[in-house]
C-alpha cells in the first residue's frame, strides 16, 4: 500500500524498525512491482537499499518489476534507475513477453529506444503466441517507434515482418501513418499487400472495417451546425451527448431527493472543512464550505421531507437544520457498548474522542430546492469521434463528496491517452486512442461505484453491530497517518 502512495515516510518507518519489507500480496507482487508500475522512483531509491535482492522480484505470472514499468507511459526515469541497477533485460512472463515487447506496447519512444539499445536481442524474442514486438507496435498504431525501428534496426525489424505479415497487423489499427512508414520500405507489389488471414480478407479488408468512422462528428446548436474532428460530451447527467452518441446507461433510482440551499454560519473557523452528519433515518446532512462564512447544505432524504424542506420559511428551516446538527439520536445500547468498549482503543494509545463541534446555522443566503439522487454509470463511454466525462458518463449519491472529483479523474484519464496517441503518431480522436481511456475509467469507476455503495448501505442502518463496527473503522483511520493519507489522496 505504501508503494502504491508513495508514502515514503511509512517506508522509511518500516526500514528504521527493521520490519521486513520483501512481502507480497495474494498475486505476488512485491512493493518493487507497485513502485515501478506507478512510477515512484522516490521510492524505490529507498527501498532499493533495504532490499537489493528484490530488484528482479518475480509475481505469480512471471512479471518483473522492470516490466511493469514498461507499461507506464513517460516512465523513462524508473525504467534507466531499474536497468541501471542491474534489472535483467533478458527475462520473458508467461506470455513470452520481454521488457521491450512491452514498451513497444505502451508507445512511449524515448523508453523504448533506451531498450532497445540496451537489448537489441530483444526484438528478436517471440511470445508464445508467435508476436514478435513489430507485430504489437503495429497493432497498437505507433507510427513513431516502427520509424525508428525501420532506421536504426533494419535488419532485426525486416526479420520480424517477413515472419508475421506486417501488413496485415497494421491493418487492424486505424493508423494511415503506419501505412506511409511501411510503404517506404515495401513496393506496392511486395507479398504482403496481397497476403490475406486465416479468415480470407485482405489488408484493405481489414482497414476498410477498421476505418468505419468518419473524419469528423457534425452536431447542432440552436439550429447552427458544427464539425470538429473530437466532441466531448460534459453536458450532465441528462447528457444530448449520450444520448445522441447513442452511449447505453445503467443506473439506479435512490427513492430520494437532495434539498440543497445556502448557508451562513458561525464556527467555521478557516471555513476548510467538510461536515457530515448521518441521522438514525437514514438520512445524510453535508455541510460544504465555499467563502468566508458561507456554506451550501445538501440534504440527502425522502421526497416527502424534501418537499417539506422546501415549504419552511427561512427561520424555520434554521431551527430545522441546526436541531438535526446538534442533537445525538443514537440509541442507547449503542452509546452503552461504544462508552464500555472505548477502554480497549485507550490501552494501547488511540484516541477515542473524535467529535468535532458542527458549524451553527444564522442565516438562509439562497433559494431552496431539490433533485432526485440515484446512481448511474455508462455502459459505454465513447463512439466514432466522440467521448463522454464526468456525470455525462456517471453519477453517484452525494454522501461522498466524490462526483466533481471523479469527472476530474476523466479529464486526466482522458489527456493521458490523448498525449500518448499523440506523442505515439497515432490519430488521437480515432477509435483506438479514445477506447483505451474507455477501458481504464470504466474499470476504475465500477470499481469504486461499488465501494461507495457499500458505505452508503452501511451507514443507512441502525443495527447495533454495523453501527460499532463503522465507529471502530472510523476511530482506528483517524488514528493511523497512513490510512488516513491514503483515504484523502483518494478523495482528492
């Protein structure tokens, strides 16, 4: 977990108190794969000492660490640390796959020259699917690294194509770059233009189904037309992007509604902190700062007390939401097992007592209103041309906090891709670039959707065991800097 942070102050705890840094977890990677993959030379600097033996640390399916920072694009400076230190460059994964088979995978050129000329021999290893790294180079569209294969490894290269029919891998990306970099070495009438696959069709069979979308996507705006060659649709959770782009959605209805207005109040202090107050009834009152004295309430709860919010008037609404504040409706048996049990947590040094005194409540500085809260996440986040971010592609309960920082994390998902197709000479608003940001915020959405339901399904009981369980989970966090940083490194 430390290396996955960047935590080097845990790091540098466990070497000082000579806790045994060379474990793994239940796929076998060691901090070394973590550090290397995530691109924390910081941390392996440190971590090298303590462990020299680990440098070529094999996990359950054979990858090294020097290979797991080949997957990582602009990750040179781990890449030259790992290799300097002596990473061997000669060991092969379970799938036959090399160091440099794998950058020449992630298109990253200036790593991938440095591989290859640390080992040449590496372009001549074959998977055990019998790719050599051309034919990946190929697949993948990177233009850039097959030019500087063509110049600099001919020979190495040539072999390499003559063997697997270059053409008809290029043909599967849409990459008319690659083309024009091939075409310079082979003559139109060279076997492999005319070579077909085991299914019978061409290169240009394949290209042509490759190549399905336009150059550019037209769309209207108040009856003017537009053409741009990459849309993006930002345009919230009722998004005409996703809907026209024809993008499906799953989505779930919460059966409740969030009143939200804004506030002023006294003890905020620096006015920086959040408050959250979850009530027996299931429902959640967030308190999020915004300038000096102000902040705007969320009020997750049933339509019903929504509408009746609604119908308050201001000193009301005030006396309303200061009672929900400050009043403590936790049952009994509760407050009896959480006060007979705190002796344990103080034993060993935790500290018990983490109430913090909420915000009160003076004035009511804005409309109110309300919107119906659910859940949603896009099946699909991209078409020809086109891709969707933030809660065009997702949407979540507000207990969390999380919704504006997970369309922040679209954006840089999505320049990621968009630099490295760039920077690879593949055409960034093609259907290749755009399905790998695709693939890795649908991974990572889904991923953390689930956690954020299960927290919500948590704290909307009132059963005494999962009550003392969140208290304790809350109270050893607060306790731990390491847990603690790590939730809101997430959270930001």
């Amino acid at each position: 977990m430390a290396a996955q942070e960047n935590n080097l102050f845990c790091l540098e705890l466990l070497i000082k108190h000579g806790i045994i840094v060379n474990s793994t977890d239940t796929d076998g990677k060691h901090a070394f794969h973590y550090a290397a993959s995530c691109g924390h030379l910081s941390f392996l600097e440190k971590l090298l000492p303590a462990c020299p033996d680990h440098l070529d640390v094999l996990k359950k399916s054979d990858w090294t660490p020097l290979m797991m920072a080949c997957t990582k694009f602009e990750n040179l400076k781990v890449v030259r640390f790992l290799v300097d230190n002596g990473a061997r460059l000669d060991l092969v994964n379970k799938d036959g796959w090399n160091a440099v088979f794998l950058a020449g995978r992630t298109g990253d050129i200036e790593m991938f020259k440095f591989l290859v000329e640390k080992h040449p021999k590496g372009l001549k290893q074959v998977s055990k699917n019998g790719r050599y790294t051309i034919n990946t180079i190929l697949q993948h569209g990177h233009s850039a690294l097959l030019s500087y294969l063509l110049e600099n490894h001919e020979k190495e290269t040539v072999d390499s194509i003559q063997c697997a029919s270059a053409i008809l891998d290029a043909a599967i990306c849409p990459n008319p770059e690659i083309f024009k970099v091939l075409s310079k070495h082979f003559s139109s009438g060279h076997d492999d233009w005319s070579k077909t696959n085991k299914a019978g069709f061409t290169p240009l069979h394949l290209a042509a189904q490759a190549i399905q979308d336009t150059d550019y996507v037209s769309f209207k705006i108040n009856e003017s037309e537009f053409e741009t060659r990459l849309l993006l649709g930002c345009d919230g959770a009722n998004s005409s992007v996703r809907k026209a782009a024809g993008l499906g959605q799953l989505s779930k209805n919460y059966d409740q509604r969030g009143f939200v207005c804004t506030v002023r109040a006294e003890n905020v202090a620096d006015n920086r902190t959040a408050f959250q107050r979850f009530l027996p009834s299931g429902d959640v009152i967030a308190l999020l700062p915004c300038e000096e004295d102000q902040l705007s309430i969320v009020w997750s709860c049933a339509a019903s007390k929504a509408k009746m919010l609604e119908s308050l008037d201001a000193d009301e609404l005030i006396s309303k939401i200061n009672e929900c504040l400050v009043n403590d409706e936790t049952p009994t048996l509760i407050k009896t097992l959480h006060n007979s049990l705190s002796f344990i947590p103080r034993s060993i040094g935790l500290k018990t007592e983490m109430r913090v005194d909420p915000p009160r409540i003076t004035e009511i500085l804005s409309p109110t209103g309300s919107f119906p809260l659910g859940s949603a996440l896009a099946t699909n986040m991209v078409a020809p041309r086109t891709a969707i971010l933030g809660d065009a592609a997702h949407r979540v309960h507000p207990f969390a906090g999380q919704g504006a920082n997970m369309g922040w994390r679209d954006v840089e998902l999505l320049t990621d891709e968009l630099e490295r197709a760039h920077l690879s000479g593949i055409d960034y608003t093609s259907h290749l670039s755009l399905s790998k940001y695709e693939k890795a915020a649908l991974l990572e959405h889904a991923a953390f959707m689930s956690g954020l339901e299960g927290l919500k399904q948590l704290y909307k009981t009132n059963a005494t065991p999962f009550v003392l369980a969140r208290n304790v989970g809350t109270m050893l966090v607060n306790n731990n800097s390491a847990l603690k940083d790590i939730f809101i490194s997430r959270a930001s």
